[in-house]
C-alpha cells in the first residue's frame, strides 16, 4: 500500500512530504515527520552558520535513523552567505538527501553526484521540469498555482501542471499544490506522481514552532483568504491574507520599487511574526487548503490520518472497476 518511487528512491515508508518552510521545518517538525513515515528537510538558509546546522542535523540524527533532507535555495539571496557555501554545508552534514530549489542546479550537480547524494529540486513550471529531466535529477517537485509560498508567475492549477509534465519528463514526479488529506494524495498519484508535499497542512499541527494564534487563522480561514504578492516583482507569493499582506497589494498598486516593498516583504519581519503571532506587518505563506483545514492534530496523528483517508479512497476507486 502506498510504495512509489518516492518511498523507493527516498526510504521512506509514506510518499508524503512536509514540505520545506524557512524558520518552521527545524528538528521540531522533521523529528516528528520522519517518525511518522514521512519526508522533511531543514532549511538551510534558516541557519547563519555550518555550526548551526551541523548542531541541527545531529539533534535529528540522535532522535529517529529515519531519512531526512537538506535544502538549498538556489535564489538570489541577500544573505552573506552563498548557495554553493551551503551546498558545501549540506555535502559535510553527511545527509545523504539534498533538496534545491531556485536557479537551475547544472553547476552544482558535480558536487552534488560526487557527494553520493539524492537529488530532488523543486519547480514550478513544465520547462523547468523539462530541463531537470536532462540532468539526471533523481526526482523533480512541482508545485501548482495553489501552493503556499512561490508559484510561477503561470499561476497554472495542480491539476493540469502535474499531467502537464508527467507528459514530456521521465524523472519521478512529487506533486505540491493544494493537497491536505489522502484523497489528495490518491488523486496525485492518479495522475502520474510519485508523492506529494503538503506545507500548510503541516503548519496546523501541534509541533509545529509558529504562534497559537497562526494556528487558528489557519483552520478558521477559507479557501480563498490567500493572495497573490510580489507579482509586480515577478516573484509571486502566495500569503494568507492579513493586514501586512494588504499592505504589500495596496503598495504593488501604486508601482513601489522594490526598496519601497523591502520593509514589508522581508523575511526578518515574518520570523519574528510567526513567534509573536502578530499579523499586522510582514507576510506569511499559505496555501489554499487552509480551507480545507479544521484541526490541529499531532503530526503522527496527521500522518495516520492521511494513510487511513488514502486506503478508503484507493479502495473506493477499485470498486468502480
């Protein structure tokens, strides 16, 4: 029940990823995760030093011998540090699964290949996908218009960009986007996909490290209490809608360069308002389903609850035949 080329190639016993959030994947939730049968990465960007995420991975490597990831982003970043320093991190950490995600990986595949480690990378249009196809990525995430956090400016749904792409890769398929139950997930592997990655659906869970009060916007909002930021930069975002997320829109309206949205969109205000649950400045990603979402259950009840939701319909589905 349930073994894909996700579990196969990864090791992990459910084709579901937490998937990956800066300041909130820490050890609290891959610990958790990976416990429960699923896939997560710590977010390296999070951490200023190797020493910080070296400290990071042991404290997950002395709770659970369960895989987990390392993720890079790729993007142009305004730390000091750059990407191929912390791909260098990742490579010494000794975690054998790296997820990218940003700019084309081609010229770090070298390390990368040559450190032994899994490679997924994360994407959000079908040509994106195409070209990791040719890479040899090992598998390739996708992620539809309804994602918490960055689309592609395409804003094409899940439902047309998974087979959209299944149709022209070879590469195994984790498919993001609007999926909180196992109905979604059957659904995803229907169509094609490996696995799927669930964000939002994990920030409603009892380990995870962002404030009570973000916990309840997420089961009281609607389907359709997200927006679309950033577009005027070309770099969508999608955010629950908050006065700081109205304020970023109400500032695109009026064509702010990108010093004038920098106070607003900066992620040194969000991390801060994740902790205090202040959702009058910054902006804070989400996805779709936050109406789909009416609990804050553990995450191996969550877990289980997916499998046991996934069975019924996998089994609904057999019986039409």
């Amino acid at each position: 029940m349930l073994q894909t080329k996700m579990t196969e190639i990864l090791g992990v016993k459910y084709p579901i990823q937490c998937g990956t959030m800066h300041g909130i994947t820490t050890s609290e939730m891959v610990i958790p995760v990976a416990k429960a049968g699923g896939f997560c990465c710590l977010p390296s960007a999070y951490y200023q030093t190797k020493e910080e995420l070296m400290e990071e991975v042991k404290k997950i490597q002395d709770a659970t011998d369960q895989p987990f990831g390392v993720n890079v982003g790729l993007f142009p970043s305004m730390q000091d540090v750059s990407a191929e320093v912390r791909l260098e991190w990742a490579v010494e950490s000794g975690v054998k699964i790296l997820e990218t995600a940003g700019r084309n990986p081609a010229p770090y595949r070298d390390m990368i290949t040559g450190a032994g480690m899994t490679h997924i990378h994360k994407c959000a249009r079908v040509r994106d996908a195409v070209k990791m196809d040719g890479l040899g990525i090992d598998m390739i995430s996708i992620v539809g218009t309804e994602c918490g956090g960055h689309p592609s400016m395409e804003e094409v749904t899940s439902l047309v960009l998974i087979p959209a792409a299944l149709d022209q890769i070879s590469t195994p398929l984790i498919a993001g986007g609007g999926f909180a139950d196992g109905r979604g997930l059957i659904a995803a592997l229907a169509l094609g996909a490996a696995g799927v990655n669930m964000g939002t659906r994990f920030m409603a869970t009892t380990e995870c490290p962002i404030h009570e009060s973000f916990k309840q916007k997420l089961t009281d909002s609607a389907e359709s209490e997200t927006v679309l930021v950033m577009k005027s930069l070309m770099n969508p975002s999608r955010v629950l809608r908050t006065p700081g997320a109205e304020k970023i829109l109400e500032l695109e309206a009026q064509n702010a360069t990108l010093e004038e949205l920098a106070p607003h969109i900066s992620g040194n205000v969000s991390r801060g308002g994740w902790r205090t649950g202040d959702f009058d400045s910054g902006m804070y990603p989400a996805g779709q389903i936050t109406g789909r979402i009416n609990d804050v259950p553990t995450i191996a009840e969550l877990m289980a609850r997916i499998v046991e939701e996934a069975t019924a319909a996998q089994q609904r589905v057999a019986a039409l035949a």
